[in-house]
C-alpha cells in the first residue's frame, strides 16, 4: 500500500501531494520514489524518511544530502553523478545502489564506510573495485557491472562478505576462485550459466542460502554437492522446476517458491525437516500431503 501511495506522487501536483499525502507517513518501512525534478524539490515536505530511490538526471542532490536520517538510498539512470564522496558521508547510511551511472568510476570513497549493502550496476567502464576489500562493514554486494576481468577470482577477495547477488550483466564472469570468499554464506544467481558451474565447486560447504531467479525449468542435481544448503529459493520466469533432486540436499530445512509455473511436490513429502513457504500467487500440486506447519503461504 505504502509502494502504491509513492508511486501515485508522479500523476498529481508535486508539492501539494508531497504536503497532503506523502507528509502525513513516516517512510520508515518503504521507499520514497523520487523522478522529477519538482518530486525532488518536494522532498523537505516530508519529516520522516529513511529510504529514497531517486531515478533520472539529477545534478543537484542537494534535497538528499540534506537527509541525515537516510538509511537505504538507490540512484538509478544518473548521467551526472560522478562524485560519490558526498553521498556516504552521510552519517546513517546503510545501503547504498549505484545503478547505471556511467560517470561512477570511483569507489575510494566507500573505504572504511558504515554501508553494510551495496550494489553496483553499469558504472564507469574504468570501474576498480579495489577499495571493496576495505569497506570493513560490507555483508551484501549486488553486483550488475561487468568489470573488465574473466572470473570472479580476479577480483578482490572479500572474506567479510556474507551475500553476493551475481545479476545478468555478469553472465560472461566466470565463477572460478569464488571459494576463495570463505565468508560467504548466502548466493544469488540470476544466470542459468552460474548455476551451472556450481557443479565444478564443490568447495563451497559454507553455502547456507541459495536463490535462483529468472531461469525455468533447471536442472537441479547440480545443487546436490551443496551439503551444507539451508534454504533454497526459485523464482523462475516460466517453467517450474522438477524438484526431485532436493532430497538429495541433506541439511535443506526451508524451500521458497515463487513463480508462473506449476510446482510439484509430492517427491518432498517425505523430507520430514523442510518446510515449503509458497508465494501466494504460486500454484503447486501434492499440497495435500504436507501437513499445515510444512506449507505456508506467503501474504
């Protein structure tokens, strides 16, 4: 509801919806969407904000930067931006998405910062990530930009990561040396050519949480040597996927399932230690033979 009230802000006068509406919330659990410039003019019309997403050309972020409770901010489509220097010095920001600015060259700036998530998408082609090694507070980084290097090991090694998200941009890197990442926990792919050299990594045991997103109808033994597999989420685009092979995933207690196709999972009846959470759009059949605390509905 929160989602909609913002993103209604761009069909009607600006200010007045800013005073009359988007003043009368605090924006605690949900995001400001910010395009035009007058939206942006606006922003000092709202007492309580702590996470903005602001897309569009902006050169003046004098109004953001004004905004010392920000926590969560996203940049998106600024051709002007080149100088992040301002934006994480501000004193409670969190996380912080870069994404498609192409004048972004420069992450020195993010050296020793409080920013405990960070995603990079299509900056400055001249990109380095050096300074990531040294940003002691990094748990997540969602990484969209396709740094000039052929695998993932020629990167900084970061060992106080705990979650890597790998989007599309980054289908051409491959995923040799990434168990050179001993802290991370959590892994996110969104490319069924990542998925598939999962098979040649086997040293990967501290791989607790797994997500595969956008990619139908995988093939899924190739999870099997993931032992240490927590939870498990899918969210294809199309084709469900065959689950079958998930019981051979010993330490799999939670499975979630988003997604247009048809789940079916009468194999995982039998997996007495996992718990099946269903989107609430998410169609599946065997549902009878789970009992109500293994298959929850997500709202």
């Amino acid at each position: 509801m929160a989602d909609a009230v913002s993103l209604a802000w761009s069909a009607f006068d600006p200010d007045l919806y800013a005073r009359e509406v988007m003043a009368a919330r605090p924006w605690d659990d949900t995001y400001v969407y910010v395009k035009s410039d007058a939206q942006l003019a606006s922003l000092h019309r709202i007492p309580r904000m702590s996470r903005l997403n602001l897309a569009g050309d902006h050169e003046d972020l004098s109004q953001v930067l004004s905004r010392p409770s920000l926590e969560r901010l996203f940049l998106w489509e600024n051709g002007h931006l080149n100088d992040i220097g301002p934006l994480v010095a501000m004193p409670r920001l969190r996380e912080l998405g870069l994404s498609h600015c192409p004048r972004v060259r420069d992450l020195e700036p993010l050296r020793r910062t409080g920013v405990e998530w960070l995603s990079l998408v299509r900056l400055h082609p001249a990109l380095d990530p050096a300074p990531l090694t040294e940003m002691p507070d990094l748990r997540r980084l969602v990484l969209g930009h396709p740094f000039r290097v052929g695998s993932i090991g020629e990167l900084p090694v970061c060992d106080h990561l705990t979650a890597l998200d790998l989007l599309s941009e980054t289908r051409y890197l491959n995923l040799e040396g990434l168990d050179r990442w001993t802290g991370l926990t959590s892994l996110s792919l969104y490319t069924r050519t990542h998925y598939q050299q999962l098979t040649r990594m086997p040293s990967l045991h501290g791989l607790e949480r797994l997500n595969l997103l956008r990619e139908s109808d995988l093939d899924l033994r190739p999870a099997a040597p993931l032992t240490s597999l927590r939870e498990l989420l899918l969210y294809p685009i199309g084709k469900a996927h065959d689950l079958a092979p998930l019981t051979d995933l010993p330490s799999l207690t939670t499975l979630i399932l988003h997604g247009e196709g048809i789940y079916d999972l009468t194999p995982l009846a039998a997996c007495e230690n996992l718990t099946i959470r269903l989107a609430h759009d998410t169609r599946a059949t065997g549902t009878h033979l789970f009992p109500p605390e293994r298959l929850i509905r997500l709202p």
